[in-house]
C-alpha cells in the first residue's frame, strides 16, 4: 500500500499561526479511530490531514466528537479528477447523490448530537448526449475527456438541479434542513452563453443533526448589526496551485463564528487544497480534514506546514524510508 493511502498528517504551523501550540507528527493511517487520542482526547491541541476515501476514514472515527462539518464535495459531472474511486463522475446523478448521502450518514454520525453541516454544492447541465467536453476560452480547465450521459427524464441543455436533490435526500435520510444560503459571486467565471444568464451563485446549505443544536447568533452579523441574511456576496478565491477557483476563506469564515466555540474540532470530509483547516486554525478551532486526492493533500499540507510534502514528494512511496527521513528533520518518533 502507497504512502498516500496510508499517511495522516497532523499539521500546524506556528509561523503562520503563532497562538498554537500544537504539535506535527504522522500516524499510520491504519491507527486512526477511537485509539487516536492525540486527537480526540478532551483537551487536545492538535489537527489532522488523512489521505484516503472519505467514507472509509469517516467509518473509523468515534461516535459524536467533532461539532461541525464544512465541506465542498466535488460536483457532478464537472471535473475529472483523475483519481480511482472519485466522486462526481458517476454515470447516473442518483448514484452521485447516494454516494454523497452515505458520506453524510458517517457525518451525522461523528457530529455531537448539537452538530451542524455546512455544505456548498453548486449545479450543472446536462451533457447533451456528449461524452466531453471542450474547453471554453474563458475557462479551458472546464474540458473533459468523459461525461456521464443525460439523466434519465432529463433533456438537453436542462439545469439538473443537483443542490436540492441533494439537499432533500439528506433531508430524508434525517438530517434537519435549516437554510438554503445562495452564496452570489460578484467576480464569477465568465460564460461563453447565450440563450441565458451568466451562472454567478452556489448553494450553502445548513443542516444539524437534531432540532435544538448551537448556532451562535451574534457570532457573524449583518449590516447594521442585522441578523445575518441567506444571499452572502462573497468573491471567489483563487489559488495559484490548484489552477482554479477554490472554496474561499470567506465563505468558512461566517460558517465557524456561527457553529463553533473556541477549541471545538471541526470536520472536512472533502479538504481539497486545505481552506477550512486553514480558517479553523486562524480562529482558534482544530480540525480534521480528508482527502482523496494526493496532489490536493500536498497542496494543503504545503499551506498548514510545508515540511511532510517536500520530504513525501523527495522520498517517494517506500514507508519506512519515509518515516525515518521525516522523523529525522522533524524531530519525532512513532
């Protein structure tokens, strides 16, 4: 088994955020669950990065420890990853939405009974019949190589509709549906289109795991000291190294004030280049994040750390070689 099947990292960086005092080490990621007590044990400083399918990791976690998850799952039907076992490219949207559902379930299952989900998805069209996708001149990471087919009682050029079948298959399968948060992007991507207007939103939506759970009212507020409203215009975020437009700290920022405390753990099943871990340790919150992806992982990492992916990328996929270089540089044992 690869090293990227097997690492967790836990990072953090007192560079970039001096009030911590958490420490950097590796684990197997074999020893992860309720044995993980660097981790999850009351009073714990530390944060995690785990390498690995999300509903495999989430599976090995103990029951109720972290209070919130903000996530970004990757979206039906819009980018091809590359990676064996990704989602969004399932043939049929159905089995995007039961995947998603699943990884939601563990979620449910690992908030505290007062938890609460902060899930962005965004939406696309369908295929057409056509099995790629050209480049657009305004945005050429949009090309594909393969594209699942039309939804069955769907047509060409139909909006699929993605954020509220998700939204209400959750529902279904118990989560409390609190909010459908539109976050409008005032520099959004361009469209080459024109028989309709240019797509310039994405979906937040808020769940909790019970009827009575912590939201803290005054934690974020609108103007005027308002209360907070549901359209959050908020520009997208762009990151040098992943080539495109990611989850900005913008968005995590108002989702921690609300539905966290100082020190509470929060979850990212789906981390990508690492924003919410980074905003989680800005503000005094821990997290753990999952990935799927190595080259995302890296990418995280490189901004919590920096140290773990230039020895990974330099010591290649032997473990033990791994583990002894980086035990060497960093100063630990495991």
């Amino acid at each position: 088994m690869s090293v990227s099947e097997r690492i967790g990292v836990v990072v953090a960086n007192p560079t970039l955020f001096p009030h911590l005092t958490a420490r950097v080490h590796l684990r197997p990621a074999g020893r992860l669950g309720n044995g993980f007590g660097s981790l999850f044990y009351e009073g714990a400083k530390d944060s995690v990065l785990i390498i690995g399918d999300s509903a495999r990791v989430l599976a090995r976690l103990p029951d109720s420890v972290f209070q919130t998850c903000i996530t970004s799952p990757p979206y039906w039907s819009l980018r091809d990853y590359g990676i064996a076992g990704q989602i969004g490219l399932e043939s049929k949207v159905e089995t995007y939405v039961a995947s998603l559902v699943k990884v939601f379930d563990q979620v449910k299952r690992v908030l505290r009974e007062d938890g609460s989900l902060w899930l962005n998805i965004g939406d696309s069209y369908t295929s057409g019949g056509r099995t790629w996708r050209a480049p657009d001149k305004k945005n050429p990471i949009r090309a594909m190589d393969v594209r699942p087919p039309t939804p069955n009682g769907l047509k060409p050029k139909d909006l699929i509709g993605v954020p509220w079948r998700l939204a209400l298959a959750l529902q279904a399968s118990g989560w409390y549906l609190r909010a459908d948060i539109i976050w409008n992007k005032p520099n959004c991507q361009p469209e080459s289109v024109k028989d309709r207007p240019t797509r310039s939103h994405e979906y937040l939506f808020l769940f909790s795991k019970s009827e009575r759970y912590f939201y803290q009212n005054e934690g974020a507020r609108g103007p005027n000291d308002r209360n907070l409203r549901t359209v959050w215009d908020i520009n997208t975020q762009a990151l040098r190294e992943a080539h495109f437009a990611t989850f900005p700290e913008a968005l995590v920022r108002p989702c921690l004030a609300l539905g966290t405390r100082d020190g509470d753990l929060v979850l990212d099943p789906f981390i990508g280049s690492g924003t919410t871990g980074v905003v989680a340790l800005d503000m005094g919150r821990r997290f753990l994040g999952i990935e799927l992806n190595p080259q995302y992982m890296e990418i995280a990492e490189r901004r919590l750390n920096g140290i773990v992916a230039q020895v990974l990328a330099r010591e290649g996929p032997d473990w033990e070689q791994f583990r002894s270089r980086l035990c060497g540089e960093i100063g630990i044992a495991f």
